[in-house]
C-alpha cells in the first residue's frame, strides 16, 4: 500500500514498508525556489543602493547648482567649493549635501567664495556639530549675528567660539542664543553693547533660566528703557545716582552695569530691589537687569574672558563627536561621499538623456 502525499514542489510516495520515494525532487525544486528569491533579494538591494547613489549624487548636483545661483562663483570656484563640500563630507558627521547647504546660506550672507573655502564652512561644521543643529542652521545663525553687529567675514570664526561657549556653559543651546539675538540684538547693538558683551547678557540670563525669545525681548526691553529713561524709571535713577552711559553718550560694558547696580543698590532689600529695577526697566527688563546683577563684575568680567577663547566650537564638535554615534554618523557622511565621486562622471549622461528624452517627448 502507498500513500501520496502532494506537495508544492513534487509529489512523495510513502509505501507500506515505510519507503519514501519523489522527495529528491521535492527537495530540489524547494531549493531552487530559494535560490530565487536569494537573487529577487540581492537585486533589491542592488536596486535599493542605485538608487540611493543616483538620489545622493541629484541632490548634490541641485545644491551646486543653488550655490552657483546664490553666489555668482565662476568655474574654478565652483569646482573648489564642490570639493570642499566633497571633503567635508567625508571627514565630519555631516554629508557633503549638507555641507554644501552650509556653503549656500554662508553665500547668502555675503560671504565669498574665498571666505567660504577659507574657513567659513569649517566655522558652519564646527558650530553645527557644537550645537547638534544642521550644517545650514548653523551657518545661518553665525552669518546673522555677524550682520547684526556689523561684523566681517573673518570674525565669523569668533562669532561661533562664542556661541558654542555660551551654550556649552549654560542649558540654554546654540539655538536659544541666536532666537535671543535675533529679538533683542538690534536693541543691545543700538545701545552701544558689543557682540560678545551682548552674549555676556544672555549667558547671564540663561543661568536664572530665561533663554530663546523671553531673554530676547528683556534684553530688548532693557536697553530700550536705559537709552530714554521714563517716568518711573528716570526718577529711580536719579534717586540712586545711577550711571550706565559714559559722558561720550556709548553704554557701559556690561562689567561696569553690573559694578553700578551692585554698588548702588546693593544695599537695599529684595523688595526694594526689585521695585527699583522694574521701575527702571520694566516687567521684561527686570530680569536683565537682575541677572547682572546677580552675576557681579568679577563673574561678569570671566565670562567676558571665556567667550575670547580661539577655536572653542571646534573644541565642542570633537568632544561631541567622540562617540559610537559619532563615528556611525561620519560613516554614514563618508558613504555618502562615495556615492556622489562614484556618480561624478555619470550625472552630465543622465541629464544628457533626460534632456533628451525631454525633447522627443
């Protein structure tokens, strides 16, 4: 007596004495269907990576295209500033695309392409690594801090130190330091205050815990009301002799505030305190003026110091970067790269017959 068993693959035969028979060729046929989808599965992932080095190489080649329309750089700019994206990406976390939108928001600012390649997009990488931001962001934030204080293209590099600085020493980060700017900066600037004493300010703020937009518009609020002092405040400063402009009509630095308040109204109780300092600047202002206070002309003076420190926010990247994460991420920058020098020679045939698909259609 037999019994068939039927299978997808075959048929097997199983006797009475116990004879199996046919699943030879069950066996073979299983496993050619799984050599099969072994090669359905390496062809997706060949698929998968071409497409992943085609989409890489595109987006690249937008980029340079962005930065040549942006910046106006001739051909052998464009070449070299290509090539330091290329190299950015791989030897930083970042990825040569993201380098490259660093170079195009540092060229919106008004960088050169010289300024860019001269350590401009070194600056950007830095600060964004110091700061976890993107490359761009970065750049953006540096870029606008520098235009507001009416600085130059090789301060750019002094602007970040002190941004990574700030953020390193605070729990504000380098995001809530360029909000901050961003609304109060002109006030400050407008007042007489350098960049880096404004930074003094906000750093003070940030260790009472007020940062992003909120210490933005008290520092706006603070040096509006000391330039045209009013009612109130006019008075209290009179009452108690206070001082925050020289006779040549330039704020104080903010050292000096803080020896002026602490020397005059230092002797007064909390109540009085912040009676007088609210009169003074306001509900916003207060707490600029209380954070300087607080901070005294001795801690005030350190941080003026700190924020002078070369070469802080590459300092940073590299002691955020040392890591497993870190390294991930340089792999990933570096693959990136690869994909971009392997489609170099290949992108102008694909846009050749783009195009001309393009026009036969």
């Amino acid at each position: 007596m037999a019994v068939n068993l039927g299978t997808a693959y075959g048929k097997v035969v199983v006797d009475a004495g116990g004879a199996v028979s046919g699943f030879g060729k069950a066996s073979g046929a299983a496993a050619g269907f799984g050599k099969t989808i072994a090669k359905l599965g390496v062809g997706v992932a060949i698929g998968k990576a071409i497409t992943s080095t085609v989409s890489a190489a595109k987006d690249f080649n937008q980029a340079m295209a962005d930065l040549k329309a942006v910046s106006g750089a001739t051909a052998i700019e464009m070449g070299k500033l290509s090539a330091q994206a290329i190299k950015a990406g791989a030897a930083t976390k970042f990825s040569a695309n993201e380098a490259a939108q660093g170079q195009i928001a540092l060229s919106k600012a008004g960088l050169s392409a010289s300024q860019i390649m001269g350590g401009g997009l070194q600056t950007a990488l830095a600060l964004a690594a110091a700061g976890d931001i993107e490359v761009g962001q970065a750049a953006e934030m540096a870029a606008n801090a520098m235009k507001l204080f009416n600085l130059q293209g090789k301060d750019l590099s002094g602007v970040a130190d002190a941004m990574a600085t700030a953020a390193n020493s605070t729990t504000a980060d380098v995001g809530d330091f360029a909000i901050a700017l961003s609304q109060g900066g002109a006030a400050a600037k407008q007042a007489g205050l350098s960049f880096k004493d404004t930074m003094v300010v906000l750093e003070a703020l940030a260790e009472q815990g007020v940062k992003g937009s909120d210490a933005g518009t008290s520092l706006k609020t603070t040096f509006l009301s000391l330039a045209a002092p009013m009612g109130e405040g006019a008075v209290a400063i009179k009452k108690y002799g206070l001082e925050f402009f020289k006779a040549n009509g330039q704020i104080k630095p903010v050292a000096a505030i803080a020896d002026e308040l602490t020397s005059k109204l230092g002797h007064l109780n909390k109540q009085q305190r912040t009676a007088t300092l609210t009169a003074i600047a306001g509900k916003d202002g207060f707490r600029t003026l209380a954070a300087i206070m607080d901070a005294g002309a001795p801690k005030v003076t350190r941080m003026r110091k700190e924020l002078d420190k070369v070469g802080s926010a590459a300092k940073v990247a590299a002691d955020r970067q040392n890591s497993l994460s870190g390294d991930v991420e340089q792999l990933t920058g570096s693959i990136e790269t690869l994909q971009i020098k392997a489609m170099g020679k290949v992108v102008p045939m694909l846009r050749q017959a783009a195009q001309s698909t393009t026009g036969f259609i």
